[in-house]
C-alpha cells in the first residue's frame, strides 16, 4: 500500500496506473476510520475497483469556525492498518497548507442542494466539502468515487456537482453501517459518553417507527421522541430524495433526515424509501 502526503505525488501515480487501464476508485474520509469507512472500500472492490485510494484529511474549510476541526479524533497509525486490511492500494494525508497553499482563492459551490437541511444549519460547509472533493477529483482522476449514505445530503451534492462540472465519474452511494444497537457508526461518536450513547439511539429508533403516509404527525412525534430522550433537535425533515425539497408524505422515493445534539456532539442520520 503506498502512501502519499504530496498532492503531485499523489496525482503523478495516479496517472500512470490510469495509463496502465486500472480502474481507480477514491474514498474520501476524514479518517478516525470505522466499519462505515471500511464499507466504502469494499463496495469499490466488488465494483472491480483495481486501484483503491483512500483519502484522510479532516478538511479545515467544511468547519465553521465554532465547530470541531481541532479536537476531531485524527489516528494515523489505527487508519493505515485498517486502509491495509480492508484492501486498500493507496492512501493520502495531505495537510491543510499543501492542500491550501497561500492566497487559495477558488472554491466550488453548490447553489441548490445544499441551501437546506445541515447546509442552513453549518453555513459554508457544503462549500468547503465540494471543494475539497473537486480537489480529490483532479488528483486522482477516479473512475469511480463512494461516499455514504449516512450523509446523504453530501453525497447527493457530489452527484450533482459530478454531473454540473462533467467529471466523468461514476459516484456511488453505500448503506448506512450500524452499530448492533443501530446507531449508526461515526468518528463523532469517540465524544458520547455512556448516557449520550444510550440517548442517541433514539435517532435510529424515531427513523425506524416512521412509517408511508402524512409528514407532520410524524415529524412532531419525531421531536418529541428526540426531546424525551435529551437531545436537542437540530432538524426533522422529510424531503425528495433527489431534490432534497420538502415533501407533506412519506412514500417512495422520500429521505427523512435528522440532526440532534447529544450534549455537545452533533449527529445525523436518515433512512430512505
Ligand atoms: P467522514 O470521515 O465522516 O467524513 O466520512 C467519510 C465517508 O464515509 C463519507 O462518504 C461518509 O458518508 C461515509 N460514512 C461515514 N459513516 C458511515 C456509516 N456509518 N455508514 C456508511 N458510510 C459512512
């Protein structure tokens, strides 16, 4: 497994193995990698993915400036060993300066998508994620690019950036991966503590009593099942899966999406129909 801290390197290897025909895949993480991470490199290999790159860089533009860049978990060691084991071919940890060099003036910006749900709520982080992966594409030129369903909404911004700015690049959405309790995995949970932890399930419990009809009783049921367990909403939100515009019904084709603090510690989670 090669590992590159150098963007030119980076990209100079990943044009001769595309030179060679391999097929190349990107899983972009911020690292402190769980099995969620490690599902995104196993879907790029059962897609025939020959090359796998695995980005870690906790990217300081998608943070708002009260938000939780300096005490993000980061465990180089740990996210080398699992990239190795779970099959990975390279991985990338850049830093902020030679990602960002001085006088970084260009930024990629979604103008629809991304105005609701965590968008409204962490003003310039959609910004800061479709630049920085617009980066990632440049470097690694993938054939294919796997992000998750646990952030659903990034993951249908990247699609449509993919297809607003023509990348050529097949982007695949994996499955939310849960703890046996059905939280769903996060590097963000390393802050719960044991009560929070007990409170959080409560997100995958409300999205699991959801059932097809009308929005609005559910969604105040929602709140309240969020508030009796102490979280602090953030947002309960049934939207189009493709437009991300709010809908009155839960049916086919509908995302319902939450944000809530646990303590201090923002967490998200959705399910689709
Ligand atoms: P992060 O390191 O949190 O920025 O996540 C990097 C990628 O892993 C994103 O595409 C996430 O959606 C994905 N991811 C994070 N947690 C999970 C999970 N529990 N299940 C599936 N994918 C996940």
């Amino acid at each position: 497994m090669k590992i590159f801290r150098e963007p030119k390197k980076l990209q100079s290897w990943c044009a001769a193995r595309r030179m060679e025909g391999r097929r190349i895949a990107l899983v972009p993480t911020m690292g402190y990698l769980h099995e969620g991470h490690l599902s995104l490199i196993a879907e790029a290999k059962r897609r025939g993915a020959e090359e796998i790159v695995v980005s870690v860089f906790v990217n300081p533009v998608q943070f708002g400036p009260n938000e939780d860049f300096d005490k993000y978990p980061r465990d180089e060691k740990a996210d080398l060993a699992k990239c190795r084991a779970a099959g990975a071919t390279a991985v990338f940890f850049p830093t902020p300066a030679n990602m960002y060099l001085d006088a970084h003036s260009v930024y990629v910006n979604e103008e629809s998508l991304s105005k609701g749900l965590c968008g409204a709520r962490r003003p310039g982080h959609f910004r800061g994620v479709c630049t920085v992966v617009s980066k990632l594409f440049n470097l690694v030129r993938p054939h294919l690019a796997v992000f998750g369903q646990k952030d659903f909404q990034q993951a249908t911004i990247i699609r449509r950036m993919e297809r607003d700015l023509n990348f050529g690049i097949d982007i695949v959405m994996a499955p939310i991966v849960r703890e046996p309790s059905g939280l769903a995995r996060s590097s963000r949970n390393a802050y719960l503590s044991d009560a929070e932890r007990e409170n959080a399930l409560a997100l995958s419990q409300s999205l699991a009593a959801i059932k097809p009809g009308p929005w609005v009783p559910q969604k105040r049921r929602t709140e309240r099942n969020l508030a009796a367990h102490g979280l602090k909403v953030d947002y309960v939100e049934a939207v189009d899966a493709e437009t991300l515009a709010p809908v009155k019904t839960v049916r086919k084709g509908t995302a319902v999406l939450l944000a809530a603090y646990a303590g201090k510690t923002r967490l998200i989670d959705n399910r689709l129909w």
